[in-house]
C-alpha cells in the first residue's frame, strides 16, 4: 500500500481536478454509483455479514458495545436509504460556483463572493459502513476529495463499497482519478492528522474519545461533535399524549443514535408527570433519577429524568449539562418555546418535536457528513454547503488603491441582485 504522504499529495491533486469538474458529469458519476451499489447489493451484504460475525467476538470481549454492534449492520433498509440518498444527492442544486454577494464599490469595479469546495477531506468513523456511500457522494457533488478511515470492526464492507465506488467512478469518462480514497491503520490516523499541508479539513464521526484524541492531536481544523446529549423539557402546559409520543420516539426509535434524547426535564407543575413516566416504562425505558452524571451517553433505551421549576432552570441545565447537539421542548405556551429555543445554546432547538429529526436527510440535505456543534462556518447536520467554503472575486479595469487612498476616488459600496 502507498505511504500516506503520496495517498495525501493524490488527493490534493484530485481535489483540484475536480473542482472544475461540471455538474452533469458530478451527477453522472452519482447515478453511476447507486446503480453499482444496487447491482452489488449481495456481494455488500457478505462482505457486512463477515464483519458481523468478527464483531460479536469483539461484544463479547469487551472491546466494542452493543450499540456499535447495531450500526455496524447493514439491512435491506438500510441499503435502500443508501442507494436512494445518493440519488437525492444527485437531484439537489450545485453548491459550487454560487454567487452569495455581488456588490459595486465603484464603477467598473465589482466583488463577488461565490462558493467552492473545501479541498482535501480527512474523514475517521467508527462503525457505521453507511457512512461510505454517504460521504463519497457528498464529497463528489460538493467537488472535495475524500481520504476514509473507517473502523476495523467494518473493514470488509467499507473495502467493498469503496471498491464498487471506484469501479463506478472509472467508467464515467472525464473524472478524475483518487478522488475518494481510503486507509486502514491507527498510524494512516496519525499521519493524517499531521497532514496539514495537504488535507483541508478533519471530520470525526464516532464517540467522545474519539473526537477528543483528533482534537488534541491535529492542527487541521475538525468539524463534528464529541458527545450527543440531548433534552427534552416538558413544560407545564405540555400535553400529556404528545409528550408521551414525542420522548418515547426520541428515546426507543433508534436508542444509539446520537440524537436520542439522554436526559428527560420535566416542569414541577406538570400534572402529568406520573403518567408519563408510567408509559415511559411500558416502552421498556429504564429511568434514572438521580444518575452519575448529567452529561453521560447512554446510547441504549435509558433514561435520566429530572424535576425542574421552570423553563428558566432547564434551560441552565441544558446549557450546563448538554453537549450543544439537539434539545427539544414540549409545551402549548408559545413564549416558553420562543424563549427555550432563542436560550438554549444548541445546534438544533425544537418545538414539539422529537430529537431525532436531527439529520441531513430528514432536513433534505440528501445526506450528511455528520453533526456540528461547531460554531465555526457549519453547525447541526452537515450537508452539502457545509463542505463548501468562499472566495472573493474581484474585477476592475486597472484599478488601483492609491486613488482612494489619496481621495481621488471613492467607493460606493452598491450592492446588486443576485
């Protein structure tokens, strides 16, 4: 296998390619791999099969959870979302070469801010081999180049799909090589995260001790989030069949997601606070009221519940205790949730309504690298534009500082439509 240096310099150089790339042949090559993954769907699933039977040897000893257990399986759904969202991708508008300002500051001379891809992409995620298909595709209609390190619990089926990727991207005519392309070793990870010359951005996507270690060890910058510990505060005047509905759904839908709710506020004056936790139970959700700690993940169908005063004091508990991913209020008092949702420092904040609407596809991004709660240039579910950055064009006739500077001259600043 190729020193990660050269894998590095490839992908740099590919992400310039592609860059120029238009978008109907983007668009070709995305059609052209979900039909490949299609076709291959049975290979995939061997492939997923064998690492599944290596990874309840690791359950049981310990070395991963059940819950990575559970993403790491691929299924007949989970195959029909990943073809599908990649022809979603396909479908949305370009997020390259898109004027976002065009502006006069004198005439003859015009500034445009317009959209371009990031450049080189770093991506390290545990588990889930979903993630490859997703990614990929982003990564091509966005026009960045992507190096993948998936976990070794995943090895067989990431190094199938990439394989069906590549085979897909060789038979669209005009694209360009190494574009997507994929490591396998902790040292690849090292080497990566002291690759700043050549890889323009790190996306982690797994758990806190992850994301903590590639924080401490790169000086590239890193877009993600550490842990997912979410609320959902039910208020006062909430209704009791909604927010049975809506906490249960948050919690039992998919238990190991990271924006499943970890932590349940509920208003002192809440009448129906014994019958909610009553029916929380009969969903087989184990409640803790007085837990270890308020900013644990249990990624599992626990729950940690706590009687507040007012939507003042979840709000400080929220902002103490959570990890700025996804909080949610259930309520009827309109300015309650106005205040919840303005206060609570979170990428995403709801209004009666379950957690775990917090994601790419449920948004109509098509898909997502993954969640941010970053407040840096992309934050919550990360689609397409968050892999897009900006530049400045500007245009003149031979204009020069000096005559402004002097008072020959002066801007205008006269913004023009878009």
């Amino acid at each position: 296998m190729e020193n990660f240096i050269q894998i590095a310099k490839n992908a740099k150089e590919a992400s310039l390619k592609i860059a120029s790339v238009s978008t109907e042949l983007k668009n070709k090559a995305l059609l052209n791999i979900a039909q490949k993954i299609e076709n291959s769907a049975l290979e995939i699933f061997e492939a997923n099969r064998q690492d599944l039977l290596d990874a309840e040897k690791l359950v049981a000893s310990g070395e991963i959870t059940k819950s990575t257990f559970n993403r790491l399986k691929l299924d007949e759904n989970k195959m029909r979302d990943m073809v599908q969202g990649i022809r979603d991708i396909a479908e949305l508008e370009d997020p390259v070469n898109k004027v976002l300002l065009k502006r006069e500051l004198d005439k003859n001379l015009v500034l445009q801010k317009v959209s371009c891809p990031i450049g080189v992409l770093g991506i390290i995620f545990e588990a889930r081999p979903d993630v490859i298909s997703q990614i990929s595709s982003l990564a091509i209609k966005s026009a960045n180049a992507v190096i993948l390190k998936g976990g070794k619990e995943s090895i067989n089926t990431n190094i199938k799909i990439l394989s069906v990727i590549n085979s897909a991207l060789d038979e669209v005519e005009g694209f360009p090589k190494n574009v997507i392309q994929q490591v396998f070793t902790r040292d690849d990870v090292a080497e990566m995260l002291k690759c700043d010359k050549y890889i323009n951005l790190i996306i982690p996507r797994g758990g806190n001790k992850l994301v903590k270690y590639i924080k401490e060890n790169t000086k590239i910058p890193v877009l993600g989030h550490a842990d997912g510990i979410c609320h959902i505060y039910v208020d006062e005047s909430a209704d009791l069949d909604m927010a049975i509905k809506v906490v249960t759904d948050a919690k039992t839908q998919y238990p190991s997601a990271c924006n499943s709710v970890e932590t349940l506020l509920i208003n002192e004056n809440f009448a129906g606070k014994d019958k909610l936790l009553a029916a929380l139970q009969l969903s087989e959700i184990q409640l803790i009221e007085k837990p270890d700690s308020w900013s644990f993940e249990y990624g599992d169908k626990i729950l940690a519940f706590k009687t507040v005063k007012n939507v003042d004091e979840a709000i400080n508990h929220i902002n103490t205790y959570g990890s700025g991913h996804t909080d949610s209020i259930i309520t009827k008092d309109n300015a309650n949730a106005e205040k919840f949702m303005n206060e609570v420092d979170s990428a995403g904040v709801y209004f009666n309504a379950s957690t775990r609407f917090a994601d790419g596809f449920r948004y109509g991004f098509g898909a997502e690298v993954g969640i941010s709660t970053n407040k840096t240039h992309a934050r919550g579910p990360v689609g397409l534009e968050g892999l897009t950055i900006y530049k400045y064009k500007l245009c003149g006739q031979g204009h020069i500082v000096k005559d402004y500077a002097c008072g020959d001259k002066v801007f205008h600043h006269i913004d023009i439509p878009i």
